[in-house]
C-alpha cells in the first residue's frame, strides 16, 4: 500500500526531527558546532533550502543559536524565558484558571523551600539575603516588589537542586506574577508581610529546618490569595485581565 504524500512530513520537518533527537540524545551537545548547510546538505543527500528550513526551526526552537559576533552556529539550551512565555500562552490558550495555578505554586513552592533548607550553597545564601536588603528597600514600590518576589523564589528554586521542579514553575510564573503585581498595586504597604515571609524562609534555610521553610514558603502563598479576599479580587477575573493585556 502506498503511502499517502500528505501524511508524510515535508523534508525539512524530517531533518529537523533527526537534528532535534540528536541534540536530545546528546550525540551533538551543548556548545557544539552545527555542521555548515553543504555538509549537511550532503550528508542527508537533499537540497540546502530543505536544511536551510530545518535550521530556521531549530533556530525558533532555541536549540541552535550564534555566539556574539560568531557565524558559526551552536548547539544552545532553550532560555527559561522564552519557554516561559510560551507556557504561559498555552495555559491561557487552554483556559487554566488563575486558581489551578495557585493550587499548583501551593504545592511547589513550600518543597522547594524544604530542599533548599537541606541543599543551599553558601554562594545561594548570600544572595538570598543580598534580595532581603533591596526588598526592604522597596516595600512600597509594587513593581520592583514582584521582580524581587520572583527573583526570591527563583533562587530558592535553585537552591532546590531539583531541575524538575524548576522547570515545572516556568508557565506558571508567567501568569502569577503579573496577577501578584496588580494585588500589589493595590495593597497599603504591599511589601511589609512579603518580606516578613522571606525573612523567616531565609532563617529556617539558614537553620537547615526543613519544617519551618515549608511552612513559613507555605504561608506566604496563602498570603496571596488573602490579598484577594482583602480587596474582594476574583482569581478568574484577575486572569482574564491579564489575557486582554489589562
């Protein structure tokens, strides 16, 4: 039986495929060169503008990229952030609710916490309260408060050592901090409980008390939906604003 021409994939998609499970498999690894279009071009026995469109989406993938001022092309890791923003717009494509997202930081974010009070570097300590003092810094600045919130959390993240569960939280970081921004913008003194938390977070990780950075990671989540209730803010509704860019 032969096979109908429309469900085969166009070539440049078949190459990319390969290219794209050899970098997965490692057979080309980070920091790589890619080979140049004619090597590959002869190599899978096509023309340079199959291979030229394979590359283009490698390239949108974040899997290739130039060093600064390199022609040469290398292999890349995706960036967080590009990722995150993707995830973000595919949660609010499928319609995930401002709520299952705060479900899910509620069950990351305090075992996170825990790890890091087992798992800290002195390196990532110090940072953590590098973060301390500019937050108290900015206690009544909403903008610079949910930078530091994030860059809080994204150290204790890290400080985790767990990448699974640091790549879990990029979606979902994209859609809570734009909605914590906006409680922020309308709380009284909207840092003050905010670094309250962070500060006992840090002294238990400091302690190594796992229960303690659990719990304190714990409430200062439940802070943010009691924000919510304070100001009579729908979760749903926060989400749909941040949809329409509002």
């Amino acid at each position: 039986m032969i096979a109908n021409p429309l469900q085969r994939a166009p070539l440049y998609r078949q190459i990319y495929d390969q290219l794209e499970a050899k970098i997965v498999n490692r057979e080309l690894k980070v920091g790589d060169a890619l080979p140049s279009e004619t090597d590959l071009a002869l190599s899978y026995g096509v023309h340079r503008s199959s291979i030229r469109e394979a590359i283009r989406l490698l390239e949108e993938n974040d899997l290739i990229g130039r060093a600064a001022g390199k022609k040469k092309l290398l292999v890349t890791a995706p960036k967080k952030d590009k990722l995150s923003r993707r995830i973000s717009t595919t949660m609010l494509i499928d319609e995930v609710s401002l709520g299952e997202v705060y479900e899910a930081i509620l069950t990351i974010e305090p075992s996170m916490a825990a790890m890091a009070a087992e798992r800290v570097t002195p390196e990532l300590l110090e940072k953590l309260e590098a973060n301390l003092d500019t937050t108290r810094e900015a206690l009544n600045d909403p903008e610079r408060l949910t930078a530091l919130d994030q860059e809080f959390h994204n150290l204790l993240a890290e400080a985790s050592k767990n990448r699974a569960l640091q790549w879990s939280r990029l979606g979902m970081s994209g859609l809570f901090y734009p909605a914590e921004r906006k409680l922020l913008a309308n709380l009284k003194e909207p840092g003050k409980r905010m670094l309250v938390a962070h500060e006992h977070i840090v002294g238990a990780i400091k302690d190594r008390d796992k229960q303690a950075a659990e719990l304190w990671a714990r409430r200062h989540i439940e802070d943010f939906l009691r924000g919510c209730n304070v100001l009579g803010v729908n979760l749903g509704d926060m989400l749909n604003d941040l949809a329409q860019g509002n």
